[in-house]
C-alpha cells in the first residue's frame, strides 16, 4: 500500500486482496433507491467557538446485557459482549410476510427487513419492517419458528430503516412516519412497553417529530435521554418521561443515528454534505445547546476522482453520509462518506486522516465497528467488501473481496469474529486479526440489516424478502 501526502493530511490508498473466486457464487443488483426521499433544507447553521467540557457523562449503563440499541451502544462501537456461532445452521424464522394477523395500512408496500434487531436482557428481539410492523419475538426453544410476543403498528406509518432502543426499565423506542416518500411525510417517536394481554404494544407516550421521513435510529445516553433524529435533520433530546429537554436543527438524516461523545456532544451525520458536532447542556439546570462545529466532507475528498450518479438514490452524488459516527476512547469521530472516504475527525473537526475505499455511487452507509483496544475499525463499502484500517493512521490492515455491496454494519462478538451482510445474500463471519473467512452462510436473500448477537450466542438477520433468521450451533 502507498500513501500519498496530501498537504496537511495522508490519504491511504487501498490495496486489493483477492480470495479464491468460489467464495462469490453470485452477485445482487445494487439498489439504493428504497433509500429515496424529499427531505427539506436545514436551517442556517452559525458555528459558535467550542467550549470545555464542564462535566463528562455519567458511567455507562449496562449496554453488555444485551444489543439495547442500534451498533450496541452510544458509541456505536459495534462490540457485543456474546460469542457467537462459528459453524452457523438455521435455528428458527419468523416471516414477517405472513405473520399471522392483517396489516391494516401499511406504511410501505414492501416486505423489506432493512432496518436491524435489537436484543433485550433475555433474548426477546426487537426489529420492524417496511410495512410498518415492530414484532416483539422469542426463541420458543422448540420447532422452527420464534415466537411472537407482541408487535405494535400505527396505521398508515412505518419504521424503515430504523432499529430500536431498549431503557432499562423495558421500555422500547422507535420512530414511525406517516405519509411513505412524499413531502407529506412525518415521523413520531413511540415509547412502548410489553401488553398486559394480548398482542398489540401499550403506547407510554409519544413525541412528534415534525416533518420528513423518519428512517434513523434512536440513541439512549447512559442518564436515559434518547437522541433521536428527524427526517428533516432536527436533533431531539427527550427525557424518559417523554418531555422534550431541547431541539436544534441539523441536517437531513436517511438512515444515520447520533452518536455520543464522553463529554455529552452528539454527532449527527447529514446528508447535506456535512458531520455536526452538538454541544448538549451538560450540568444542572443548564439549557443552551448550540452547534459545536461543522465538518464538510467535500472540503476533503483525495486524489481518486469521485464516481456520481443523479439522485435519487440518496447519496448518488456523493455527497454528505448516510453512515453513523464510530467514537474513539480518545475522542476522534470516524465516519464514512457518501464519497467512497472513510474518515478520522478529531473532537476540535480537525482531520486526522481519511481512506480511500473503493469508489462507487453512494460509497459508504455502514458504520464502522471499533475493537476493543481502539486500534482497528472494520465497515463495509458499496465496492471491495470489509475494509480493516488501523485508527492510527488509516492504513489498511486487511481486506475481504466481496462481489456485491455492504450497507450492514459490522458487528464484533467477544471472540474477534466480526459478521456481517450483504446484498448477495451471504453473511459472512470473519477473522477480525487478519481477515480469514470463518463462515460463509446462504441466507438466499440480500441482508441489509447489522448482525445481532443473543446472549446465548445466537445470530439475528434480516432479509429483504421480509425473513427474520436466527442461527445458532448444533
């Protein structure tokens, strides 16, 4: 690999490693536009100077109980405390095609599983559908089929691409929006909890996000404040009781959720070019909220001529993110773009270093996983598969050949297997050391949805023919 000075930053070429041919028996179209929707025009943003942290945040929950929301935790480190399976079979499904009751007023006309599981304490899983449905399941221990605890659908809506997010006390977060792609649409976000009886989820509280499509994922801090952002690109900070603590306008969000630093900022990827950086309030009674800074991604592109296409699909020009920021021990904020670049940022925005993947139309959406000693962060590309790189200096570590295109993040069991989908319809577990492949598992539908791990060890996947898919061992 060469690495080119480029004024004050290094851009890492990649260097390409090839696998035997048999590994790709097959390839998928590749289709962002289920992605597409009008988002409108943030507001004007004034970057005000940065100030010190007056306090950290409090310790962290107990996000190793279970996968509690989207990349495990406010960090999206991606690391699950759960070892998982190395010779996979097939378990149990749940079609949520056919789950056994109407749909009344789907949000979407599709059968899609695009969005990701969230795990509980005891295994339940958590995980929605395009037609708008959140299914509440369990592993019954006996025949093929997990079993359903209860779901929840507002009419008219669906959750798209968005996972869940799990309190302590039980209680389920997740936005829906009305009104599909159109500009009529509107999201809300839906505190939950289990049903006294029957199937269909209590409703603790809601929060109206206002307008656009409400496709990311909410984030929980460790006091309980769940982060969340809208399809227009305003940033919300709601209590546990549902009190709205503070908003600011960011950019649009397709798919990226926010990310929590040590020192209470929220990073909010956008489509519209650029990386936010959110001064919460920190302390009592404190209330100002100001945007920190913004990084633009088209200020730092590299040497490789970028590779565009119109829009829709959404991030066909490559510009801005539909990745979620990845936060280092040290504080640097890692993201990949729409531009086939994978960056460093440092908590002041200044660029530590970017890589160049691959480049292809709408180049990077997954987020990446972080190891345990912050050295290496792996994700996947639209082009050229897993990408490893060192968090030092962006140089490639390893990578893994993949025919078709990764929109799934990478998740990273205790063991060092790092799993991931694909759109042709294999998940793979690899060697997070070097890269060697240690399964490759025909789920015979392409996964966009990141691998959940169970406490038992146990994988979740989505398939986009609306198939929920548990593997385990023998």
């Amino acid at each position: 690999m060469r690495a080119t000075l480029e004024s004050e930053y290094a851009v890492n070429r990649s260097t390409r490693r090839r696998l035997s041919p048999w590994l790709w028996r097959s390839a998928a179209i590749v289709s962002l536009a289920v992605l597409a929707a009008c988002q409108p025009a943030p507001d004007t943003v004034v970057v005000r100077p940065s100030r010190p942290p007056s306090a950290v945040l409090s310790a962290p929950a107990a996000w190793d109980s279970g996968r509690l929301m989207y990349q495990m935790d406010p960090q999206h480190t991606g690391r699950s405390p759960f070892t998982g399976p190395r010779q996979p079979v097939l378990r149990r499904t749940f079609d949520t095609t056919n789950p056994g009751f109407e749909t009344v007023e789907p949000g979407d006309p599709r059968s899609e599983i695009q969005s990701s599981a969230a795990v509980g304490p005891d295994g339940t899983i958590y995980i929605g559908n395009f037609p708008g449905n959140l299914f509440a399941l369990q592993d019954s221990g006996s025949n093929d089929l997990l079993k359903l605890l209860w779901r929840f659908h507002p009419a008219g809506a669906s959750s798209f691409h968005a996972t869940p997010a799990i309190a302590q006390d039980g209680t389920v977060y997740i936005g829906f929006s009305t009104g599909g792609t159109t500009p009529e649409a509107r999201g809300t976000l839906y505190a939950l909890k289990a049903p006294a009886t029957g199937i269909d989820a209590e409703v603790r509280w809601t929060v109206d996000l206002g307008p656009g499509r409400q496709t990311s994922s909410p984030t929980l801090a460790p006091d309980g404040t769940i982060y969340v952002v809208s399809g227009a690109g305003k940033l919300f900070a709601i209590a546990p009781d549902g009190a709205v603590k503070w908003t600011i306008q960011t950019g649009p969000a397709v798919k990226a959720a926010p990310a929590l630093g040590a020192d209470g900022t929220v990073y909010v990827a956008s489509m519209d070019g650029s990386l936010y950086a959110v001064a919460a309030p920190v302390g009592a009674g404190a209330r100002e909220v100001w945007i920190r800074w913004t990084f633009r991604f088209g200020d730092h592109l590299g040497p490789t001529p970028l590779v565009t296409a119109p829009v829709p699909p959404p991030g066909a020009d490559a510009i801005g993110s539909g990745a979620s920021p990845t936060i280092g021990p040290d504080g640097t904020i890692y993201i990949g773009a729409n531009n086939s670049n994978f960056y460093a940022i440092t908590p002041d925005a200044q660029l530590k270093w970017l890589f160049e993947a691959e480049r292809e139309v709408a180049g990077i959406w997954s987020t990446a996983a972080l190891s345990p000693d912050g050295t290496t962060l792996y994700f996947g590309a639209n082009k050229g598969g897993i990408y490893a790189l060192n968090a030092a200096d962006g140089s490639l570590r390893w990578r893994f050949d993949i025919l078709g295109s990764v929109y799934s993040s990478p998740t990273l069991d205790r063991a060092g297997i790092l799993y991931t989908g694909s759109t042709i319809g294999h998940v793979f577990a690899l060697n997070a050391a070097d890269g060697e492949l240690i399964f490759d598992y025909d789920a015979g539908a392409p996964v966009w949805t990141a691998p959940a791990l169970r406490p038992d060890g146990s994988l979740v996947v989505g398939d986009t023919a609306g198939r929920l898919l548990l593997l385990g061992t023998e």
